[in-house]
C-alpha cells in the first residue's frame, strides 16, 4: 500500500481546510501518517485514517533547520511514497530542506496526484504539466481548493516522539494573533471578492459583497499600491495566489500579473464598465456597468433569494 506522510508546519485546536484537504487527498492516495511541528499534538489530530503521528520532542518553530531532521527522521520511520505539505512558504521551506536530504525533488503548488503523478499550472496559468518524481518519494505541495475536504472524526492515533529538539538557530520570541476579521484566509477561501483600482479607494461594496458570500476580500496591486488596503491582500503573481470555487474581480482590468493569481479559480464573474477589458477574456460571466450600480443589485438579490 502506498505511503503518504503528510506534514503540519503548525497545529491549532482545529485542522484548517488546507489541513484536511492535504488529509483528504493523502487518504484517496494511500496511507496516512502525519508529522507535526507540535511535542504536544492537538486532539484536531482524531481524524479518520491517521495511522500515526509523529512528533518533536519539543516545539520546533518555523524556519528551524532542525525542521530538516525532523522530516527525515519521520520519512525514515514511515518510508512515505509520497510526502505532502500545504502550499505555505513555511511548508515549502522545510520540504525543501528535506527533498535536499533525500536527493528527491520537490513540486510546489500541485493542483491535483493521481498515483505520483502530478499536475499543475505553470507560466501564469498559461499551460498546464504533470510531472513524476524520477528517484525517491514524490514531495509536494499542494494548493488549497483543488480537492473538497471530506475527513470524517476518529480516535487519536499513536503518536511516536522523535528524538528531534530546536536547534537554537530559530527563536521565536513573540506570537500576537491577529484580530479576526471574521472572513476566511485569503489563500485558502472558497469565494474570493477582489477590488482594483475601479473602486476608487472605496472597498466598502466589494466588503459587503464577500461578506454576503461567506467570502475572503482581495485586491489588484493597483488598489494594495494605493494604500486602499492591506498588501496581504494582493492577489496576483507578486502577491496571493488563489484558486477559490468563485472569483468576483470588480473594477480590475486583469493584467497578467493579476490572472496569474486567480486564473485557475473554478468560477470567474468579471464586474468592469469597460467592456474590453481584458478580464473578460478569461471570465464564466462578465457584467458590463459601474460596479456602484451593478454590487447593490447583487446584494439584493442574494439577500432576495435567501429570504425566500
Ligand atoms: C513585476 C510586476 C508584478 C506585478 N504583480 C501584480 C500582482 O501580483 N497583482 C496585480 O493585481 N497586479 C500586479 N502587477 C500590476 C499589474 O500589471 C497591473 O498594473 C494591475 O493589476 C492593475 O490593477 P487594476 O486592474 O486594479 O487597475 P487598472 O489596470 O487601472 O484597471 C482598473 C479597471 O477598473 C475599471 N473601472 C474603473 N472604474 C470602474 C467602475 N466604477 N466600475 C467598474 N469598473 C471600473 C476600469 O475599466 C479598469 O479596467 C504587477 C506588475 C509588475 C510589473
């Protein structure tokens, strides 16, 4: 049976939807094991399917080189076919770490793995590749929204503490959690409104609209380079990239730094007064008109439908 040792570069009281999609995926592709960053893994860990846990002696933070040795000692325990990470720069960094210590290579951004074959988009969403590990585990990363979560609660399973410890070389002195905006992650939303330059510096429609969705709000460089709103929320090839089930781009012109963030989202509804823009030509749905106009009468007529 195939191996799959998914890693947890970190472990709150709840499995995020990257955390059990990344589960999910590993569950349809063979048996799970899973290592985490945590000496004291969370009960989030009782999931269907884990077969074991491994752990640090204690709490290795990010950036660790000693991340290194932990992977490798939970490769050499469970001898993964396939090893899997979230899409995260700190997953990316330490699996990195570990293809170097397993003369393996690494795939980055996996948007589906069927056996260990892996595809993905690359040139700014211009071509699609598949690829296989030539020699050694197939290490990858995957990016949110390309399987639907489906992980069932279990028991917690046996968890195996490695002889592994901080190196000293990382100390974190500080955690502050951000104050919740009450909206999903950004990267791993499954609606994602987006403002540009269009709204004028004015975000409060394209807000009201995520919210009215259950959405994440984001923005083209244009708006984050104006100071309208946060950098965090630049979605694009130098910012997020996001792959939500639907995409609302309002009052951006779609430049191809801006599509390569967003171009593989499942659904994508354009909103421009301009009708050649070039975000129609990768739009599900387009609408022609001010979005001051054409948001309020959407709000309505979700708030319309949900009544009824
Ligand atoms: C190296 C590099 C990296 C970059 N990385 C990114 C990136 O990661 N993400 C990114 O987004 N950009 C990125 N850019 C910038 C990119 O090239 C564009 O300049 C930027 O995306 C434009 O933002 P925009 O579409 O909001 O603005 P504009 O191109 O100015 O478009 C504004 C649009 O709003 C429409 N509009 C105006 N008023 C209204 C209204 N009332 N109702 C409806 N529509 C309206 C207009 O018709 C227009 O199409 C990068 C550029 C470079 C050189």
């Amino acid at each position: 049976m195939t191996q799959v040792l998914v890693f947890f570069e970190e472990l709150g009281a709840e499995l995020s939807i990257s955390q059990q999609e990344l589960l999910t995926l590993a569950g349809q592709l063979g048996e799970i094991s899973v290592v985490t960053t945590s000496a004291e893994p969370s009960p989030a860990l009782a999931v269907q399917g884990i077969g074991s846990v491994y752990a640090p002696q204690a709490d290795v933070p990010p950036g660790d080189p000693a991340l290194a040795d932990l992977l490798a000692e939970a490769a050499a325990q469970a001898a993964p076919d396939l090893v899997l990470g979230a899409d995260t720069a700190d997953a990316t960094d330490a699996l990195a770490r570990l293809a170097v210590r397993l003369e393996a290579g690494l795939i980055t951004s996996a948007e589906s793995i069927e056996g260990t074959t892996v595809t993905k988009s690359v040139l700014a969403g211009a071509y699609t590749t598949s690829a296989q590990p030539v020699g050694g585990p197939l290490i990858a990363t995957l990016r949110p929204n390309s399987v639907p979560a489906a992980v069932q609660p279990g028991s917690l399973p046996q968890i195996t503490t490695l002889p592994v410890s901080p190196s000293g070389a990382v100390e974190l002195l500080e955690e502050t959690e951000l104050p919740s905006t009450g909206r999903p992650a950004l990267s791993e939303a499954r609606v994602v409104v987006a403002g540009g330059r269009g709204v004028e510096g004015d975000f409060s429609l394209v807000e009201q609209l995520a919210d009215e969705l259950g959405g994440a709000v984001g923005a083209s460089r244009a708006a984050t380079d104006a100071g309208w709103i946060d950098h965090s929320a630049q979605v694009g090839q130098t910012g997020v990239i996001v792959s939500p089930q639907l995409y609302i781009s309002v009052g951006i012109s779609g430049a191809v730094q801006q599509k390569a963030g967003m171009q593989t989202s499942g659904t994508i509804v354009a909103i421009n007064k301009d009708e050649d823009a070039p975000v129609f030509e990768i739009a599900d749905f387009g609408i022609v008109g001010d979005l001051t106009e054409v948001i309020p009468q959407a709000i309505e007529e979700l708030r319309a439908r949900r009544q009824s």
